[in-house]
C-alpha cells in the first residue's frame, strides 16, 4: 500500500518579541522549534518596545529560519507550505515575518498561508495531544488576549467571551512591575507567589453585568495599585508574594469561574488552555480540577508551546492548507485582525 505523501509545513512567527521558525509535517509531528526571544533586551525598558521590536526581528529571521531547517534535516525545497502569522500584533513586527514568507514564497514557488496568531495559540494544543480533534472549548490567555473560544472546527471558531480592557497576560505584567519584579511578570509572578498566602489580600473577581463570558482585568489591577498605595500612605509593610499570589488566585478564579459556566451550558466534553498564561501552574491545576470535577478531558500544551512558538503557526497553517487556503503575495499584516477573519 502506498503512503500517503507527506505534507510538510514552515511555520513564521513575528508577532511581538520572539522570532521564531519551525517545522512541521502532517500538522502533529513537530521537526524542529527554533525561538529567538527579546525578552532581555525589552526587560531595559519595562516592556515591548515596538521599533526595537522589528529591528531585531530584521536581524534574526534569516538565521532563525536556517536553522529550523538544519534541525529537521530538510531544506525550502522539502516545504509544500509556508505558514506565517500575519495578525495581530505590532505592525512593525509582523511585517518581517510577512515580507520573508513572501520572499520565500516567490523564490522556491511554495504556496504561502497566512495565519491567525490566535489560531496559532489554540492549534498548539494539537502537537502533544495526538487525538484532539474539535469541537472542544478553548481559553486564550496571552499578554494580548483573552478569549473564550468554542472551536467548532478546523479554522471555524465562536468567540464566546473576550476582555473589556486588560489582557490576562497585561495584567500579570503591569502587576509584577508595580510591586518591583518586572518584564515579563507572568513567570516571575507565579515564582514568588510560592512564598505567598493567596488568601491574603481578598482582591475583587470583576463580573460584566450583560455579558458573562466577557472578561475585566483593569478593575482588578487598579485594586492592586491601591491596595499598594493604601499601605504605603498608612506605613504598613508590604509582603510582595502575598500580593502576587492573592492577585493570581483573583486572575485564576476568575478565569476558571467563566470557563466552567461555558462547559456547564455548551455540554462539551473538551476542554484546552492556550496562550503565555496557559503555562501558569496555579492555573492550569484549577482548570485540571474544574474539569475532572465534571468528566471533561482536559488539555494544555507544554509551556514552550504555550508562550509565542511558530510549530503552532505551523500546525494551524497546516489545517488551513487541508482546507485550501492559500495566500497571495499581497499578503498584508493586519494589527487588529479578529479570529475568523481572512
Ligand atoms: O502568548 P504570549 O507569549 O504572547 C502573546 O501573544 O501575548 O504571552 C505572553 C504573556 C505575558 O503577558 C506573560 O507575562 C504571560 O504571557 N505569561 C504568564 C506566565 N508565563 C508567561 N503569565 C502567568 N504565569 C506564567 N507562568
Ligand atoms: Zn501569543
């Protein structure tokens, strides 16, 4: 019997402050993971600075990519796709990964597939949890985004829920900076909230009045700002890990509260994580916990697959090549594109 051929897939990923390229083949068995992070250079300045942001970028993607390549043992000539994230994110950004895919595109004649970020974040779920298959609910959590997503098919999803203001992943940064620990504060807020009660501070859980999917993390940050300033003015010490921890476990319930009512009314069976947040622990043993309670297969991916990776880019630019999508040389970065969207 013949087997079939394989269809191998470069993934491109430029999106915010990690140039990263991958391979990957049939959209599960992911060849090589090649991440060049900024995080270093950013963590000068507090946070993402944009124009640094692509300049290295323009540096990194060349080499990234090679090395991608040498890796899996391949060559552009082994690729039938090449996957690349073309929104959102900073524009500057996202343009040099655009630009080379295309460049890439026109040279070897490959076919191009513009991704979706979040497609990305989701479709990672897919690499070590070999017998996923939608329709299952998804919650995003990145320092971008926080979606609540019913994926109903391959590319077809229905935003149940989406933050108001603040990303998840905003808030654990902005937080981290405001008691000391800075950029980026996801990992250094759950390392510290080891040593904290989090039950010190009773901070508030926001619920949207129409809309309870919907999600606000601003109010629970401000509440954070001046629980601070309050002990400040009134001289009475501040323990940073109680802080930190009462903080996560406000993000944490609050996220696990709008997931359960969603497994609760939609009767799915399926239940994923995804995004940088996703990698947190405190979050993902409450969503474990949530889901056994109630006999739901949860999934999540490996934390190097939860933060920005280009084999989700490859794995979802996979599916949508199944599907036939194919992208022009007109490819554009579009900063604000919605899930959904093409
Ligand atoms: O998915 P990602 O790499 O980039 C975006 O698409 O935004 O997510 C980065 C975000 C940052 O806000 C970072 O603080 C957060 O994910 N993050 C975490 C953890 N690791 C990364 N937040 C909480 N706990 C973590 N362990
Ligand atoms: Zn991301």
């Amino acid at each position: 019997m013949n087997k079939e051929k394989d269809i191998v897939v470069l993934g491109i990923e430029s999106s915010c402050d990690e140039t990263a390229a991958a391979v990957v083949v049939n959209g599960r068995d992911v060849r090589s993971n090649v991440i060049s992070s900024q995080i270093a250079l950013h963590t000068l300045y507090g946070g993402v600075v944009p124009e640094i942001a692509s300049r290295k970028h323009i540096e990194k993607i060349n080499q990234v990519i090679e090395e991608a390549l040498t890796e899996a043992g391949m060559t552009l000539d082994d690729m039938d796709a090449i996957a690349v994230t073309y929104g959102p994110g900073l524009v500057g950004a996202l343009l040099v990964g655009v630009a080379e895919a295309k460049a890439i595109s026109y040279a070897k004649n490959i076919p191009l597939v513009g991704v979706h970020h979040i497609e990305g974040h989701i479709s990672a779920n897919y690499i070590e949890n070999k017998d996923l298959e939608p329709p299952f609910l998804c919650l995003v959590v990145s320092g971008g985004h926080t979606h609540l997503v019913k994926v109903q098919d391959y590319g077809k999803y229905e935003i149940l829920g989406r933050t108001r203001d603040d990303a998840a992943g905003e808030a654990f940064d902005k937080v981290a900076r405001a008691i000391g620990l800075g950029y980026p504060g996801g990992p250094k807020i759950e390392k510290i909230s080891h040593e904290g009660n989090p039950h010190a501070v009773e901070f508030p859980r926001a619920k949207i009045a129409d809309d309870p999917y919907d999600f606000s993390f601003s109010g629970l940050k401000s509440a954070v700002l001046n629980y601070l300033n309050g002990c400040k003015m009134k001289n009475i010490e501040i323990v940073p890990a109680d802080v930190a921890a009462s903080f996560q476990q406000a993000v944490t319930d609050t996220l696990i509260e709008h997931a359960v009512r969603a497994i609760d009314e939609f009767k799915m069976d399926k239940f994923a994580i995804a995004g940088g947040v996703a990698s947190n622990a405190t979050l993902r043993e409450g969503m474990r916990k949530a889901c056994e309670e109630r006999g739901v297969a949860f999934y999540h991916p490996s934390p190097i697959f939860c933060t920005d990776n280009a084999a989700m880019i490859g794995v979802a630019g996979y599916y949508e090549y199944l599907a036939g999508t194919r992208s022009g040389l007109d490819l554009n970065a579009v900063p604000n594109l919605k899930l959904g969207e093409r």
